[in-house]
C-alpha cells in the first residue's frame, strides 16, 4: 500500500471531489484545492471566517463554505475562480448548510431550527419551508436526485412533506404516524421511504413516494427502540438497528422480519471466524534511548499488531453502560451494508471494540473483528466487498471475505495521530484517511 | 379300654405297646434284626418291660390272659384265640395269627406315625420359614410406611414451595402490571407536558420569526431610501450576494410553476412508483417461474424414483404402491403439460403443490420401508456372507497352502543344488578333474566346430574357383558366339544384296548393312 504525504487540515474538513479529481481540505479560513493524483495545489480560497462545514456540490463544480457563527456561507466555483458567492442568514442564524442534488440549491436550516431556506444560484427564487423537525435525520434526499423529504412538526405531530427537487413543489404533504419522528430515509431506488420513531418508542413506518402508508413494523414496547436504520443498495433488504442489541432485517416484498442477527456475548457459531488483533511491541534495549533515537526514529513507539484467529467459542468484551444516563452506550449504533449487497457490518455500542460482519446471503454471522481499542469508524469500498475501520490508532485495518490485515499509516513526529474518520473514493481505489 | 378285666399286677394299659414290642423284641429272629432297630428308633424301650412281662402272664392265670387278651384284640377288630380244652393249652397256629397280625397292626402303627412325624418335621420347618417370612414382609412393610411417609412428607414440603412460589410469581406479574401501568401513565403525562412544551416553543419560534421579520423589514423600509444595491450590503436580514447567476446544472432553462408543472410532477412520480413496481413483479414472476421448474422437475424425479423398472420390484406391498404410483405418475405426466399452460392459475399451483406433497409422502414412506428393508437383508447377508466367505476363505487358504508347499519344496532343491555347486568337493583333484571335464567338453565342442568351419571355407573356395574357370570360359564363349555371328551376318548379307560383287561395305559393318538392307 503507498501511502501519499500528510497534510493538514482542520476540524476533519477534507473531501474528495464526486468525480474524483479533487481533493479540498479546510485549514482554518483557507480551502485549499488540490489535484487528486498529484496533490499540487489548484486552487486557494479565503473566506470570511473559520469554516466549520465544508461540501462539493453533486456535479464538482462548486465548493460551500459554511460558518455558522457569522451564519455565512461562502461558494466557491472550480471553473471560474473568481466567480464568488455569498449568502449571509443574518440574525436568523445558522445552523446547518448543504447542497441540493442538483447542485445549484443551497438548503440552509436557521436557529432554532425555525425554517429551512432554499437559496437558488440560478435564479433569484428563494424557498422557506417552515417548521423543519430537529432530529437526528430530518432531510433526505433520493438518489437520483429527484426528490427530498423533509420532517416537519406543527402542532405537537409529525408531517413528511414530499418535494420536487426540480423546482422545490411540494408534491406531497402527510401526516406521519410516529409519535417523535427521529429520522427518514429513502431507499435507493427511490420509491419507499422509511421513517422511524424516537427511541422511546420501537417503530418503523414505510411510506410508499406518494404518501402512502405501506407498512409499520414494531419489535416490542417499553424498552428502548431504534438507534439506527440502514437501507441495502439493492433496496431488498432494510435493515434495523436497536437497543436490544439486535439488528432486525426486513424483506422489501412483505415488509415484515425475516431474521434478526443478535450479538452475544459468547460467541458459540461455528461458521464464524474471530479474528482479535495482537499488538506486538518491540523491545527497547537502554542504549538505543537516547534523544537523538526519540526524536527521529518514531518507530520505537509504533506497535505492530496482526489478526490472529480465536478459536470458538469466543468471549468478545462488553463494557456494561450505566443505567443513570441518557442514550446509553448500548445497542447497534451503525450498521453498513457492501456495495453487492452481500455483507452487513454492525457495531454494538456496549462491545466498542468488536465489529460484527454478516453474510447476507446465508443470513448468518460471517465475522467478529476484535480490536485493541474501540473502533471510532468504518466504511465499505464502493466496487469490492472490502471493509475497512479505524480504532483511532495509527493504523488502518481491511477486512476481505479472505482475510484481515492492519496497516500502519506512517506518520511523522512523535504523536500518534488518529484517524477519526475514513472516505473510500470511487474511481480512485484509494481511501483517504484524515486524523 | 380294656378296662373291664384288670388282673391283678395287671401293667398300666398304657405301657401295652412297650410290651407288645418287647415281646416282639424277645422271640425276634436274626432277620428281623434291622425292623427291631427302627422300631428302636421310633421308641424307647423301658428296661423295665421284662420283668412286667413276667408280671402279666403266669402259668395260673392263662386263660384270663387268654380272655384279656381277646378283649383287647375284639376292640382292635381281630379275631380272638380260643383256649383248647384238653390240656388247657393255646394252641399256636391262632396264637401265631393272632401275633403276626398284632405285628401287622403294630407295623401299620409305626409307619403312620413315622409319617406323621415326618409330616409333622415338615410342618415345623414350614412354619419356622413362614414366621421368618412373615418376620421379614413385616420389617419390610414398616421400611415401606416409613419411606412412604418421608415421601409424604417431602411431597407435602414441594407443594408448600409450589404455593409460594407461585404466590411469588404472581406478586411479580402484579408488580410488572403496576409497573408497566406506572410506565404508561408516566408517557402520557411526559407526552402531554412535552406536547405543552413543544406549542410553548413553537409559539416562542414564531415571535422570534416574526421579530426577525419585523426588523428586516423595518431595515428595509429603512434602506429603502438607501441605494438599491445598499440592500445586499446589510448583514442584518438574509441576502445572498452572488457575483452572476449560473445556469442550470442541466443545462435546460427554468419553467413557471403552473398546475401543469404539477400535473408533471405527479405525473413522473406515478411513473416512477409504476416502473418500480413493474419491476418488482418481473423478478417476482421470474422467481415464481424458475420455483415451479424446480418443483416439476422434482416431482418428474420423484416419480421415477418411486416406479423403478418391473423386475426388480421387492416385496408385495412395495408392489402396490409402485404401482398406483406409476398410474398416478402417467397421470401427472399428462397434468403437467395442463399445468405449464395455466401457469398462473391458482388451480394449477394448488395442483402443484398438492402433487408434490403426495409424491414425497410416498418417497419418504418408500424410503422407510426400503431402509427397514435393508437393515432386514444386511442382518441375513452378513450372517450367509460370513459362511460363504469361511467356505471360499477354507479353500483359499488350502490352495494357499499347497503353494506354499510347493514353493517351498521348489526352493529347498534349489538350495540343494546351489549348495552342491558351490560347496566345494573334499579333494581338490576331483575339482580340477571335473573342470577339466568341463573344459575338454567345451573343446571338442570348438573343435568340431571349427573342423565345420574350415570344411566350409574349403568348400567356399572350390565353388568360388569354380566360378571363376566358369565365368572365364563363359566368356571365350561368347566371344567366339559372337565372331561366328558376325560371321553368319555377314554370309547373309552377302546373300540378300544384289551387288554380289561388292563386298567390302558389308563387311565393316554388319550391323548398319542390315538395317540399310531393311529399308530401301
């Protein structure tokens, strides 16, 4: 693996251009644009204040720069550097900016989340959508790009407002059965939305694209419910993350469970294979600490660590959560699915350092991956059925149906600098790790 | 009895029997000896019985003893003796009888009480072996009482455990239902407050909105004065400052919002939401189609497997389902080709299903039988093939052994023979001699070879030279044939050509005369 020179950036804002030739970081007021495969620098900007979020808009042309404090937002075009753009929300606020799929629409959310502004870089037009639910995922648009559904909450009850994302009509506006809506998404082939409950309350609703109530699915009540949702590319499969511990998948023809995967403790399926990572570190002998050697060869300090294979049955560490506190650390808290629909990947918040892998085919457990240190974030390679994840150490692990491997990110100085996020780009087959 | 004459001195009638034995016991002769001993056995015998005897009868009171006597054997049912008058004396012959069946009687006597006593031996033991019986059933009855009532008693103790718990468990599901009751009263009362705070909130929203309006309008109204482009300027109310307008992403210019916009609008929806669903029900039925291939192509098999070919049918109930299953399976057949064409039809699928259901019920019950079948047939198999494989084993090894011998036998010559070749002989002439032998023979085998040799050679010479004198004359011969042919030629010539005188062309070349000769 060849590993490119480090650069800095600032409050994890680095992103890769959606066609893949770009790349921009953020440092402080600066955006600096950067040829993808060669990292010279193409394009400097300044903007008006620290920026705080950062997004390419869909087609690559154009780069916004949010900064909430002064709730600006800045645009920026590739093509035309000296083009300039400037959107200033005032007293109103700001608090959260991004882009329609289209690219040429800016949707930003006020304070207090009092209404939803669509600024048009085409037109004059500006669109207000009142009343935006705060919740954990309130906006979200389809994959091609069509349309965007939006929660909204007047008089103590949920309503989805269906837009077209062509001119922003409101092609539907419905009532929602859930008691809190907590998030919406949509499912990749863009005709069934699903919507789920706060987690007080267990329950998934789908909703068809105009407004029609297809089905409702509940697991139990009183305890906790959903802590997160995950469609499969193909639409089949959606899969349900809860509290309880357990992932419950869902089949897109009767919208009922077919299976729910749950992760014990005790780990006693023989099909499964454990792979726990084994640091090693190398042993020092007094004369090669000397300051010169410090400061140097950092490699004194870098561990090597390997998969090694447990054998079955296996005990994966929970860390019990405290009852006393909100949210607790505990249940499925992401789920991913790969890009051929063939494997899930979970992580069970009172295990942090497990990741769970699932054959989707077989519908059973294929993989635990054991950690050294909690794992802070993993992500799936777009083409392959390859997963990688980050423990916040100075490595970066893969794992294949054939196999694990770690690698070591090299790094200069002495501080091991985590990795707090990963993006497998596309086109690339490159995955950029930003610390 | 026999009280009625008691002579004087008479012996208690109580001791008779002892008397009557002793008598017995007197006039015993040597034979007897054995039947005197188990009488012994059976009673003892006062010594006193003598001198009583003595006591009973004397010579003066004869025939009141007659007369007792007869009493006492009338009572016993014998018959009595009679005194003789004529000398006062008994005669013996009755007295004899009278004896011999006193002793029968008295035999009879001994051997019922010799029974009797036996009888009564056996009674004793039995009885003895009925009270330790009786003895033991009665210890064991009190160990059962009292196991029963341990058991009892620990029966009793879980059935107080049963009870309470579950009294426990039903304090524990009043105690769920409380809580769960406590739970559903606290979410509505969080429901409403959250509900009361939300309005408050939304209501707080709406001033803080209409706030914000309101100074940006009154900014407005104030800047209106200003210059126009003054308005972007202020940061106060929300403006976008955008150097030029950019064109569509598409590339298509913007279109007014009409009722046909939306009218489109729907209209695409619906076509999505259609297309998906069109989409959904071709993989559906493609599923559903490739399902019902399998299910008739495994239904086709099954039916071959349960109608194999008719000679190897096995066993008579076997038979009948065989072939109500080969009826029923040309049945299918000719339902299947029904089938492919209704393919949709709810019908058919029932059909389907329903055939495929009777067909591997009849598999699975084939395949029982053909396995307690099986494990039937192995049992006897093993138990013949083990007798035919000892059989075909016997002879194996017989053969094997005869083998054996002789290969042995063949190996031991060899051994003999190697042994007598290389053993070397006692005398070392003896040795030399016979490799003389050896050689000589070898020798006169060279000799005689070679004598053929050079009789050969001898020969090869003398057709060789042979030849050569052959060839040699052979070619004077042809010489002197070929000078009387040129000569003959010549003559001929000489003869045919009408220039008679000329004869010196002919001569140098015959040959050439000829052919000129031929062609004039």
């Amino acid at each position: 693996m060849n590993f490119s020179e480090v650069f800095k950036q600032s409050n994890q804002l680095c992103k890769v251009s959606p066609d893949g030739k770009y790349l921009a970081t953020c440092v402080q007021y600066r955006l600096v644009v950067r040829d993808f495969n060669s990292l010279q620098i193409v394009h400097l900007y300044t903007c008006l204040d620290p920026v705080m979020h950062m997004e390419w808009s869909s087609d690559s042309l154009f780069i916004l720069c949010a900064m909430y404090k002064r709730g600006l937002v800045q645009v920026w075009s590739l093509e035309q550097p000296d083009w300039h753009c400037k959107i200033d929300e005032g007293s109103i606020g700001l608090v959260s900016s991004r882009w329609s799929p289209d690219g040429r629409h800016i949707l930003n959310t006020t304070e207090f989340n009092l209404r939803v502004t669509v600024w048009s870089l085409c037109t004059k037009a500006v669109s207000y959508i009142k009343y935006p639910k705060a919740c954990q995922k309130g906006v979200d648009f389809t994959a091609d790009g069509r349309y965007m559904a939006l929660a909204e909450r007047r008089e103590c009850k949920d309503y989805i407002s269906v837009f077209v994302c062509d001119d922003w009509h409101l092609l539907r506006h419905f009532e929602s059965e859930t008691q809190d809506l907590a998030g919406l998404e949509w499912s990749p082939n863009c005709c069934v939305l699903a919507v789920w409950d706060n987690c007080l309350e267990y329950k998934i609703l789908l909703y068809s694209l105009d407004g029609r109530l297809l089905s409702s699915y509940s697991a139990y009540e009183w305890s906790l419910g959903i802590k997160s949702v995950a469609w499969s590319p193909s639409s089949q499969f959606l899969a349900v993350g809860s509290y309880d511990e357990k992932v419950r998948i869902l089949n897109h023809i009767t919208w009922k469970k077919i299976t729910e995967f749950e992760h014990p403790a005790t780990i006693i399926n023989t099909k499964a294979v454990v792979f726990k990572e084994v640091e090693k570190r190398p042993v020092v002998g007094s004369e090669d600490l000397s300051i010169h050697q410090l400061t140097v060869d950092n490699s004194l300090f870098s561990t090597q660590s390997k998969y090694e294979i447990t054998q079955l049955p296996a005990q994966v560490p929970v860390i019990k959560p405290d009852p006393d506190r909100a949210n607790p650390k505990i249940g499925i808290s992401a789920l991913a699915f790969s890009a051929d629909n063939r494997f899930l990947a979970t992580k069970n918040d009172n295990m942090p350092q497990s990741l769970w892998v699932w054959d989707m085919q077989r519908l059973s457990l294929l993989a635990v991956l054991e950690q050294t240190a909690p794992v802070r974030c993993f992500v799936w390679d777009p083409r392959r059925p390859r997963l990688a994840l980050c423990t916040g150490n100075t490595k970066v692990y893969l794992w294949s149906p054939a196999g694990c491997v770690s690698v070591n990110v090299p790094v200069e100085g002495m501080d091991p600098v985590s990795p707090h996020s990963l993006f497998q780009d596309c086109p690339a087959y490159s995955l950029a790790v930003w610390c | 009895m026999g009280d009625w004459w008691t002579p004087t001195m008479m012996p208690d009638p109580s001791l008779d029997t002892k008397e009557l034995s002793s008598i017995s016991g007197i006039s015993m002769s040597p034979s007897r000896q054995n039947l005197h001993h188990s009488l012994h056995s059976t009673m003892a015998l006062p010594k006193t019985s003598y001198s009583v005897l003595s006591a009973f009868c004397t010579e003066e009171n004869i025939s009141q003893c007659i007369a007792y006597i007869n009493q006492e054997v009338c009572s016993l049912g014998l018959t009595g003796v009679s005194l003789e008058s004529k000398s006062g004396s008994l005669s013996a012959v009755p007295v004899l009888n009278l004896l011999y069946e006193v002793l029968q009687l008295q035999r009879r006597a001994q051997r019922a009480l010799h029974e009797l006593e036996t009888q009564q031996l056996k009674n004793g033991s039995d009885l003895e072996h009925l009270q330790h019986s009786n003895c033991r059933l009665k210890d064991q009855l009190e160990h059962t009482r009292r196991d029963n009532s341990g058991l009892h008693e620990g029966e009793r103790q879980l059935q107080l455990k049963i009870k309470t718990l579950q009294n426990w468990l039903k304090s524990e599901k009043e105690e769920v239902q409380k809580l769960q009751s406590i739970i559903s009263s606290r979410a509505t009362q969080y429901n409403h407050d959250t509900k009361r705070k939300e309005r408050e909130c939304t209501k707080l929203k709406e001033r803080l909105n209409q706030l914000l309006m309101d100074k940006r309008d009154k900014k407005l109204c104030e800047s209106f004065q200003m210059s126009y482009f003054c308005i972007l300027c202020l940061h106060l109310c929300s403006a976008i400052e955008i150097s030029n307008h950019v064109g569509r992403s598409d590339g298509k210019r913007g279109l007014w919002k009409t009722g046909k916009m939306e009218a489109r609008h729907e209209g695409e929806m619906y076509r999505a939401l259609l297309s998906d669903y069109e989409t959904r029900q071709r993989s559906l039925m493609m599923e559903n189609s490739e399902l019902k291939k399998v299910l008739q192509h495994m239904k086709k098999d099954m039916i071959t497997i349960l109608s194999p070919k008719k000679p190897c049918i096995k066993t008579e109930p076997a038979n009948d389902s065989l072939e109500q299953a080969v009826s029923e399976g040309e049945e299918e057949i000719g339902d299947s080709s029904r089938e492919t064409l209704e393919q949709s039809c709810e019908q058919a699928r029932e059909q389907l299903t329903n055939s495929i259901r009777l067909q591997w019920r009849k598999l699975k019950s084939h395949m029982e039988r053909l396995d307690s079948q099986a494990s039937l047939v192995a049992c006897q198999e093993r138990e013949g093939e083990e007798m035919m494989s000892r059989k075909e084993h016997e002879e194996e090894m017989q053969r094997m052994r005869m083998e054996l011998q002789q290969c042995k036998e063949f190996i031991h010559m060899q051994q003999q023979l190697l042994q007598q070749q290389l053993s070397s002989p006692c005398d070392e002439e003896t040795a030399a001699l016979l490799n003389d032998c050896y050689t000589l023979e070898e020798k006169e085998r060279l000799k005689e070879e070679w004598r053929l040799f050079n009789e050969q050679k001898r020969n090869f010479e003398q057709e060789r030279k042979n030849f050569t004198e052959a060839a040699i004359r052979l070619g004077h011969e042809r010489k002197a044939f070929e000078e009387d042919r040129a000569a003959w030629l010549k003559t001929q010539f000489l003869n045919m050509t009408p220039f008679v005188d000329r004869k010196r062309p002919a001569l140098s070349e015959p040959h050439s005369a000829l052919s000129v000769g031929e062609c004039p």
